[in-house]
C-alpha cells in the first residue's frame, strides 16, 4: 500500500494535473463576461478615439467563428497573437485559454472597454486558468503607437477603422521581419506583401448571417518575391475590382 501512494506521488510530480484550461471554456468566458456591456461608452471616450485617429463602433467576432478560424491556424507555443483594437477582450481570452501560444495581448482606446478585459484577466489570473511563461495582457493605448513587431498573428476588426490606420497598420505588419498572418474582418486594401490565402463566411455579433473574414500572409520584406505573392484568390480579386471599376 505504501508504495503506491509513493508511485502515485511520483506520477503527480511528473506530470501535474493542467489547471490552465477550463473544463468547457466557451461556458466559462460567457460566466465570465455575463452583464458587464462594453457596447456603450461615454461620449468623452468616443470622442478621444475618433481624435485619436480611430473609431469607437463595437462589434464581436463570436466564439464559433473564432474557434473556427483558430481550427485552421494551429497556434503553436511559439505564436504572439494580437487583437487590434481588442473590445472587452474575448476573442485574447479565447486564444490564451484554448491555443498554447506564448503571449496573447490585447489593444484597445477605450478605457471602459480595456476596464472589463482587464477585470476578466484578474478572474482568470485567481481561477489559476493562467500558466507560468504565457504572457495575457490588455493595453490601454491607441494601435498606431504600440510596437506589435513580434505578432505572428494578428485580428482586425477594423470595418469602421479610418483608411489612415488601416494603411498605417499594414505598413507596419509588413515591416516585421519574421512571417505574419493576418485575419482581417472584410477585406483589407491591396498591398503587395498581404498575400491572399482563404476566405470564410462567419457570423458576427452584429451579423448572425455571416461577414466575409481574410486570412492573409505576410512574407519578410527581405525574403519578398512580388510574383509569388499574389495568391490565386489576390488575382481572382484584382480582376473582380477591376471588372467592377470598368
Ligand atoms: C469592432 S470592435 C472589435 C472587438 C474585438 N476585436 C472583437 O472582434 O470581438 C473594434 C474596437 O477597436 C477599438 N479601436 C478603434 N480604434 C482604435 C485604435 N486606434 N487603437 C486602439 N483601439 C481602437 C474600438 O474602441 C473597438 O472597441
């Protein structure tokens, strides 16, 4: 009997059991985010986004979509993923709690947003769903002056976002030195280094039918070949806009 409660301490010590991931987490984040809004914000904050060069229009991508695109990427523990423009901060939540990836940040202006994301970090910090080594955080700051040089994975939701920082943004992915992949809600501008790899049709908060999502790639500057960027689905939309333009 005394050995095997000493070959069940030792099995313990090798391999804990892993409290880093709730046991259905889509049931959790709803618990979790249950009657804390985000949707309205004072008119003050609005105000400061829109000087600030963004917009204050609030939507969600929901969970099954998320899970769905996150299906597809097969984040690895060397993945930084980033929301740009992060709302109350579901979908990073998602990310840190269901992918193994090392560091999920989130950026957002309004501060009553950024209040609740961060509210929900420190539940998940104390409910010891977050794992030594793994970086979850949420910033209070506008995108255009954040440093996301290390995302390998980046979402916009930017449908609302002024042309300026949309443009801005994606000079700034394409100057990363490593390779980028994009999801971006509706498509983005054409720019020579987001090479074009699949689209989905997925429900939104806003839209229970589905909205068009992109996922691009993003090759280094120093390793890009024009030719080769353009995806077969890039030359089928060049050609529609151009139709579309005649
Ligand atoms: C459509 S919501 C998307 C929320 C979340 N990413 C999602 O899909 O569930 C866009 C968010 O971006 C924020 N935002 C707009 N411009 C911004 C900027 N320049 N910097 C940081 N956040 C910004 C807005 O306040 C808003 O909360």
């Amino acid at each position: 009997m005394k050995y095997f409660f000493v070959l069940l301490g030792a099995l313990y010590c090798a391999c804990p059991p892993s409290l880093a991931e709730p046991a259905d987490p889509k049931a959790y984040l709803q618990m979790l985010f249950e009657n804390k809004g985000g949707y309205t914000i004072p008119e003050e904050e609005i105000t400061a986004i829109l000087t600030a060069g963004g917009h204050p229009q609030y939507g969600e991508i929901t969970y099954d979509s998320a899970s769905h695109i996150l299906n597809d990427l097969d984040l690895t523990k060397n993945d930084v993923f980033y929301d740009l423009g992060s709302g109350v901060g579901k979908l990073v939540l998602q990310v840190y709690l269901t992918t193994p990836v090392k560091k999920s940040v989130g950026i957002e202006l309004s501060k009553t947003r950024w209040n609740i994301a961060e509210t929900c970090r420190r539940q998940i910090a104390s409910d010891e769903h977050t794992t030594a080594g793994r970086d979850l955080s949420f910033l209070n700051q506008n995108i255009s002056a954040t440093n996301i040089s290390d995302a390998t994975v980046c979402f916009i939701s930017g449908i609302t976002f002024p042309q300026p920082l949309i443009h801005s943004i994606m000079d700034r992915l394409s100057a990363i030195d490593h390779e980028v992949k994009v999801i971006s809600v509706l498509p983005l501008p054409f720019h020579k280094h987001f090479k074009l790899l699949k689209t989905y049709t997925l429900p939104m908060s806003w839209s229970p039918e589905g909205v068009e999502v992109c996922l691009y790639q993003l090759t280094p500057t120093s390793q890009f070949e024009p030719a080769e960027n353009l995806s077969k689905l890039d030359r089928k939309r060049k050609r529609r806009v151009l139709h579309e333009e005649d």
